[in-house]
C-alpha cells in the first residue's frame, strides 16, 4: 500500500492526529490534489480496506446495503464520498451504534467541501474532524512534506527573522517557472514542458465540468460557467464585484453568484475576507479572489506569462495548506482602508498579527512598505512586524521590523 514515490504532505500529521480523536476523518480538497495517492501512501493508513465510488460496483453496493458494505473490514476508506451523498448518513448511523466508540474507524475523501454542498444533509456534526489537502507547496514538492516558515517567523521576535531565515537551507527559484508548475501533482511533478501542462488542464477542466460540477448541481449552460471560470481568473487577487462580473459576462448576477459558490465548494476558488477588529464585518465586506492553483489560473485565463497576482497565489496556497494543518487554525486575510492603503495578506494568530505584502519585481525600497507601515501604525501593539517578500535575492531591513525577503527563502 506504501508508495515509494509519495511526496510527504503538510496535512498528514493533522489527519494522524485526527484518527486518534475522531470516529470519521474527512480528507477534502480539489480533485487531482493528490488525497487518494495519500491515504493510499501514509504508513499509518496501511492496515485500513480502501474502496472507491469513483468504482460503479462500490457505489451501488454504499447505495444498496451501507451496512454490508462497512462489514467488509473494521476500519475503512471511502475515497470520493461526495459521489453518493446519502452513505454520510448510513455512517452516522454505524458510529452512533458503535458500543464504545470506535476512533479512526472511516477515513473518507471528498473533491467537494462536504459542509457547503447543497445535496449533503448530513454534516456528521460531533463525529468527524475536516482536513484540507491544498495542491503541492513548494516545500512538498522539493520532498520535505512541510510549508513556509510561518510558525517559526511569528515564534520568535521580528529581529530574530533574519538568522532564522538565512539559517534554514534554501534553494532559490523563479516564480514564473513555479507558476507555470502550479500544486497539482502530476503537471507540477511529472510534466516537464508548458504544452503537456496545458494538455493536462485542458484535460482536467473537461472532467471537472463534464463529471465533478455535475455531481453537485445541474449546470444547464457550461459554456456561460466556462466563461465566469476566466474572467475570476482574469480578476485574481482583485476584490469580488459580482454586478461586474455578470455584466462583463453577460450571466445574470444571481447566477453568477451561484456559480462563484460551487467553484468555492468545490475547491477551485479561494476568497478572502478582510481583515477587521470587528469579526462581524468580515462577513459582509467585499472579499478578494484567489484561485486553488495559480498554474490552472494562469491557464484559464489564458495569459501568456505569469503577472503579480500569480506570485500573490502561490504565496498564499502556501498559507492555506500551513493554516490547515494547525490547531487551532490561524487566519488568513487580507487588508485595506477605504483611502486604498493596502496589504496583501495578514495571519492572524491569538492577539497576534503578521502582514505580509508580495512583490514580483526584484527592485524594492521604502516606498514599497507603505502599506506595511500604515497596518503597523494601525495595530501597534498587535503586530509583530512586517515581511515584503519579493522576486530579488537581498534580505535587508527596510523599516522598523519591516523585512524585505526573496519569496522562496520564506517558502
């Protein structure tokens, strides 16, 4: 069952340590992100019978007799659960008849958010513990199973950063190449040119729309969907203007609307919320919009090279996957004033606060911590500093605890 040529991933020890508290493990994330190969591939899932939906005689047989089913072996893997909604609710049933209850006992994968889709009922509320798998970090990739260095930057103070980060082993990259990589396993591992990546998405959205969207919703109009897929691409790290956005593609906006939601649940868009004292108004604030993998964005929208906005998506796809294998999970958001001060992105951890600002270009000075400062004046107390991580190689202090860093010696 152990594969030789699995790549480590960050949410691993998250999901280990959820078997030992949970009787129901839920893996989700976008298709392709690597879940089955993983829980095919952890030494701690060997002894566990897996089984597919993706396979028509498994899905009748979950459809059938549930309870036959989950007779098969003690402990169970079930991998693209979200494909028959109804088995979560046979499965609660099996736990909650469980004298004593048994922890571990399913591990289940799903390419869609289980708690946003419509057709899921079921949330198995007090049974099972969610994990996120984000497409391949950069460190995941190289093999070393890890993130960015978040923990260990917002564990020290700002003036330690610099021997932290000159401390630990880097491999310098270009962005633009990451980018073209993206997170997905196999473009971003197994495909070594731009036109076998590009036959590869080109394969993978037909399945996404064609089979994935409609297991969770009728979609009449592919085309129209196709068409808001690019212009939320063309729009990325931009906020969400949805009366925009059905002007410019001529969708009605609550169809818009509805179409921004299942992208979401189904893990292919990312929105933001802003940061705010008030948590309330997160809620009800204008989000930004980012996309699960900045190589499948870059594709979509059919830019010929990578822009900024790429390099902001693959620092925070690297946030996300970081965010989701903590307990409890820090925020991610980002900020700006009604006068257009602005910072990409601020982890918010505790009473703590890093924001960071992205910058492809290698050139960089004072002028581009504005934001930096504005957010730090802001939240004196709160904030432990701030990171410009840009496309250069020089680390340098450009501010008080304001750190200018290559990207890839933080990623």
């Amino acid at each position: 069952m152990v594969n030789s040529h699995y790549l480590p991933r960050v949410a691993s020890r998250l999901l280990e340590r959820a078997l030992a508290a949970s009787p129901v493990v839920v893996l989700m994330g976008a298709r392709q992100t690597g879940k089955s190969t993983l829980v095919q591939s952890e030494p701690f899932l060997e002894d566990r019978l897996y089984l597919t939906l993706d396979d028509l005689e498994t899905r009748e047989h979950a459809r059938l007799d549930a309870a036959d089913l989950f007779g098969r072996a003690p402990r169970l893997i079930l991998d693209e659960v979200q494909r028959e909604p109804d088995l979560l609710l046979a499965i609660k049933r099996a736990v909650d008849e469980d004298r004593p209850r048994r922890n571990g006992r399913f591990v289940l994968t799903g390419s869609a958010n289980l708690l946003l889709m419509h057709r899921v009922s079921e949330s198995l509320a007090g049974r099972a513990t969610y994990v996120n798998l984000w497409p391949l970090t950069r460190r995941e990739r190289l093999g070393l199973g890890t993130s960015g260095v978040w923990t260990e930057l917002l564990s020290v103070p700002a003036s330690e950063w610099i021997d932290l980060i000159e401390s630990r082993a880097s491999i310098p990259a270009d962005w633009r190449e990451e980018v073209h990589r993206g997170g997905y396993p196999t473009p971003a591992v197994e495909l070594a040119s731009d036109d076998a990546r590009s036959l590869w998405f080109d394969g993978y959205l037909r399945t996404y729309l064609e089979r994935d969207l409609q297991t969770m919703a009728a979609i009449g109009n592919l085309v129209d969907f196709r068409r808001l897929m690019r212009a939320a691409c063309l729009r990325l790290g931009a906020t969400v203007n949805q009366t925009e956005l059905s002007r410019d593609t001529r969708i009605p906006r609550a169809t818009v609307q509805r179409y921004l939601n299942l992208l979401e649940t189904s893990f292919q868009l990312v929105r933001l919320e802003p940061y705010s004292v008030n948590r309330t108004k997160r809620l009800i604030k204008t989000h930004k919009l980012y996309w699960s993998d900045p190589a499948l964005a870059r594709w979509l929208s059919g830019a010929p090279s990578p822009a900024g906005a790429h390099l902001e998506n693959l620092v925070l796809l690297d946030l996300l996957a970081w965010r989701d294998s903590q307990v409890p999970a820090p925020e991610v958001l980002f900020w700006r004033t009604t006068t257009n001060l602005e910072v990409d992105f601020v982890i918010e951890i505790g009473s703590r606060l890093l924001p960071l600002e992205i910058k492809a270009t290698a050139n960089h000075g004072y002028s581009g911590t504005r934001g930096l400062r504005a957010f730090r004046e802001e939240y004196p107390e709160q904030c432990v500093g701030g990171l410009l991580l840009h496309g250069g190689t020089d680390t340098q202090w450009l501010s008080d605890r304001i750190l200018a860093t290559p990207w890839w010696r933080v990623l």
